[in-house]
C-alpha cells in the first residue's frame, strides 16, 4: 500500500522539505576546494538542529553521518571524511530531515570552482532529467511514467541511469512505498493520486550504470572510475499537479 496524506501531513512536509531546502542553500554556499567531506556534514548536522530538526540519515540502517556526501565517481552514500575537495570536482550533497515526524530528503551535485565540459553536462542532465520525472508525477499517470521520461532524456544525452539504487515514498518515514526506478517501460505499476509523495532521484553516470560498493560497506561508486551526478527533490502529488516540498 503507498499511503496517502492528508491535507495537515502535507502541511508538516512542506514545513520539512523548507528546513531542508534552506539548509541545503547554506551548504552550496560552503563547497569550495580546502574543505572536507566532513566539514560539510558538519556544518549540515549544526544547520538542522538549529532548525530544531533531526538528520533523518543518521543512524539509519547505521548510516554513521548526517550527509551523504559524494565526490566525482561516488554515487550514493558516500560517508563524510578526510576526502579534501578539489577545483574541478564535483560533489553531490544528500541530506534528508526529519521535523516532528515528518520527512523529506533531496540531493544536488555541486561542480566545485572550473569543471570539465563533462561534468557541467552531466549535472545540467541530471538536473533536467528530475525535473522530467517530476512533470509526470501527476494525477492518472503510472509510477513508471516517471521512470521512463528520466532514461529516456538521459540516454538521449548520452549518459547513462543507475539501476541499483532508486527514489522512494517519503513521509512518516524516510522509506515508503513505493520504489521508484529511474528506468524502465512507462505505463507500468501503481496509478500516482493525490496524496502521495515521492522522493524522486536519478543517479547518473558519464559512462556505463554498473557500480560496486566500497570496503565500508555503503558508498557505491562507478565501476569505470566515470563520473556520477544526483539530484533529489521531495514531490507531493496534489490535484493541482506535483509540488515540490524541497524548494
Ligand atoms: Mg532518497
């Protein structure tokens, strides 16, 4: 069952995803060559306590940190360290919050200082190809209309969509039903209604969609080395068409 929220659950998320958004526009600020991974968990934790929030990664499934924080050919997950950020990197903050039961998650990739043409493409594809998702997340369409509008504007471009790891529901808990692919037939799976809400995030890559984990048993980086790029929003399905909690 993929549950729906009422008209006051989708009052509480829009609060969440605006702690987060906010947050977020405060780390892109940060993310320059000297800093560490660390540093901007760091200052991420700080930012949504003062919120009067909780990390909603933290601790989950024993996720060790507050952000996932990945560089250049990290995918997901990557857990905050001594990696120190260069110009010329790109670097994908995930963050997700919880306020007062309530939560909302969302990712962006920062090119840090002068990036190659590769990596600006990759961001600005990524980007888009969200955005492609969420103007399917409307009233009669089926989860996989969403699914299918991120591969196909992605692979058109060339690149290609991480199968491994897809979006989500979000609201009462980090992880609801259902999972949504970032590939695959449309028409397919549940019909979208109002109510429900969706953690919408392609993973893409430069090059081929394989990827492997590392030694600490959460990052998942690219198995040629390629670049990889992430953007998530929170996106509540209304009559009125998707709204996204994370802006
Ligand atoms: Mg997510």
């Amino acid at each position: 069952m993929i549950p729906l929220k009422s008209q006051k659950d989708l009052e509480m998320l829009k609060h969440s995803g605006e702690i987060l958004a906010s947050v977020m526009s405060r780390l892109v600020k940060i993310v320059q060559p000297g800093i560490t991974t660390l540093d901007i968990d760091r200052i991420s934790e700080e930012l949504i306590l003062k919120n009067k929030a909780v990390a909603a990664f933290k601790g989950y499934r024993g996720f060790p940190a507050t952000a996932c924080v990945c560089v250049n050919e990290e995918i997901v997950h990557g857990i905050p360290g001594s990696r120190v950020i260069s110009e010329g990197d790109i670097v994908s903050i995930d963050l997700g919050v919880n306020y007062q039961g309530y939560f909302s998650d969302m990712a962006v990739t920062l090119p840090v200082g002068k990036v190659d043409q590769i990596k600006n493409k990759l961001i600005e594809v990524t980007r888009k190809s969200l955005a492609a998702g969420i103007k399917q997340a409307v009233v009669g369409n089926y989860l996989t209309d969403i699914s299918h509008s991120i591969q196909s504007f992605v692979e058109a471009e060339g690149f290609s969509v991480v199968r491994q790891f897809v979006g989500h529901g979000i609201g009462l808990a980090l992880h609801e039903e259902p999972e949504i692919p970032n590939f695959g037939k449309p028409h397919l799976g549940p019909l979208l209604k109002s109510g429900m809400v969706l953690a919408i995030e392609p993973m893409i890559n430069v090059g081929s969609w394989e990827c492997f984990i590392l030694e600490n048993g959460w990052t998942a980086v690219t198995k040629d080395g390629k670049p990889s790029a992430h953007f998530e929003h929170t996106v509540a399905i209304t009559d009125k068409g998707p709204i996204i909690l994370t802006q």
